[in-house]
C-alpha cells in the first residue's frame, strides 16, 4: 500500500473525538470498537487518484468498478463522477470528496471519518451502517436515500435529507438497533422534508432553520436538540423525545401532527 503524505495527522485526537462519540444509545451502531484506526487501513491508499481514473475509464458499458473493502483514505476525489463504482465497507478517512457524485452508490458500513463530502451528491445512495463520524457534509445531498449511518458530530449545513430514510431497522436487530444517528451534528439549515426520521438519534443537534415539513419524527430521540425557527408543519412527533429541547420561533407549529403527545414536552423551553 502507498502511504500517503499527512494521513495520520491528528490520528489521535480523532481516536478521543470516537472515544466521546460512542456512548449511550448510539453504541448500538457501533462499528469502531476492536479496530485500530492507527493501521495502515485506516490511514493509507491502495490507489492514487489517477489510478482510480484510469480504472473508471476502462470500464465497459453496465459494468461497476468494485472498490469494496479497498483502502482510499486521504484521497482527493473531488469532484469526481464515482457513480458506477461499489464502496461497501471501503475506508475514505480523511479523503476529499467535495462535489462528488455518488448517486445510487452502495456505501453501506464504509468508512468515512473526517471526510469532506461538501455539495456531494448521494441521492438515492444506500448508507447503511456508514461511519461518517466527524465529517463535513454541508451542502450534501441525500434525497431519497437509506441513510441508517452514524454522522455524530458531523457537519451538514444545508444539506438535503428530503425524502430519505434515516428510519430504525426494525426487520433485522442481530447487531443492534440500525439508524440515523446524527448526536451533536450541525444541521443548520439542512432540509428533511417529506423524511422518515422515526426513532432516530438526534440529541443535542443544531437544526436551526432546518425544514422538517412531513418529516416522520415518531419515536424519536430529541433531548438537547435545538429547533430554533425549524418548520416543523405536517412533522409528525408522536413519542419524540424532546427533553430540555429547544422549541422556540417554530414554524407551521399549528399544522404539526401529535405535537401534544411528544415525550417530556414539558421540559423542553418553549415560547
């Protein structure tokens, strides 16, 4: 493997920032216990951008470029067209994805901590147990894709979850509850509209300005959160739990579905 210059910077502030990030509920989908985030898999590339270019082009009519399970940390793939490519269980440390297209691609439990994905587009892609842990993903685009992914502490201003589905897994439980769990990520702005959201884990998350407009919020964990001027008509928020949540300056409030029968309503700061 090539080892790429810079990879392992702040390799050990980031194992502390997963240390804090996988407690409670979220340890669940916890995919980075046992695992050596120093290894050279974790912090090294098998191939080189213009490698992977290469490869792309070669590829015949209908035929994908099987990347699963390959090690691309620290990459610079921006704005790269990644569409016919399989990345399951690949790891993207650290890698640059900014405008990248990866519509329709399977990233399910690939690895993609401290990435950038800034204005990518992953509509329709399959997120399934994805480690986006830390990452920037502002501007993203997730339309109508299964995100069941682990973005604790990410970045995702602006980006886009309409129509997606970041709903538990509640057919197949063998490894735990599989789900959004966006704790503590900046979702500022970000649009959820028309989104499955029941049971997902979002405490202590910024959705300031964020458009939940027919977002399914049913059951789930909303303590810490802050919705502050978040449209919230047609959100269903049946049993969402919204201890000590912010809920002020909402919008469509009186067009909100079971709002009344939200979990600790009466802790949450209201105007």
């Amino acid at each position: 493997m090539r080892k790429k210059s810079g990879l392992c910077v702040g390799a050990l502030g980031l194992i502390a920032l997963l240390g804090a990030s996988v407690t409670g509920p979220a340890r669940a989908q916890d995919m980075m216990r046992h695992v050596d985030l120093q290894s050279p898999a974790f912090t090294q590339s098998e191939l080189t951008r213009a490698e992977l270019e290469q490869k792309l082009a070669q590829l015949g009519p209908g035929e994908t470029l099987d990347l699963s399970a390959r090690a691309l940390n620290g990459l610079d793939l921006s704005g790269m067209d990644l569409r016919r490519t399989n990345l399951q269980s690949a790891r993207l440390n650290n890698s640059n994805l900014k405008g990248a297209k990866l519509d329709g691609v399977v990233l399910d439990q690939a690895w993609a901590l401290m990435a950038d994905f800034s204005d990518a587009s992953l509509e329709g892609a399959s997120l399934f147990m994805t480690q986006f842990v830390g990452a920037t993903l502002d501007g993203a685009n997730f339309k109508n894709a299964r995100v069941a992914a682990n973005m604790t502490r990410a970045s995702l201003k602006g980006a886009s979850f309409e129509g997606a589905d970041l709903s538990a897994d509640m057919t197949n439980q063998s490894m735990g509850l599989m789900r959004g769990v966006l704790s503590s990520a900046n979702l500022a702005g970000a649009t959820f509209k028309g989104a499955n959201l029941a049971r997902v884990l979002m405490e202590y998350a910024d959705l300031k300005g964020a458009d939940l407009s027919g977002a399914d919020l049913s059951g789930s964990e909303l303590a810490g959160a802050d919705f502050g001027g978040a449209n919230v008509a047609g959100a269903d928020f049946k049993d969402a739990d919204v201890n000590s949540a912010q809920l002020t300056g909402l919008l469509g409030l009186d067009q909100a579905l079971n709002f009344d029968d939200a979990k600790n309503l009466e802790r949450a700061f209201r105007d």
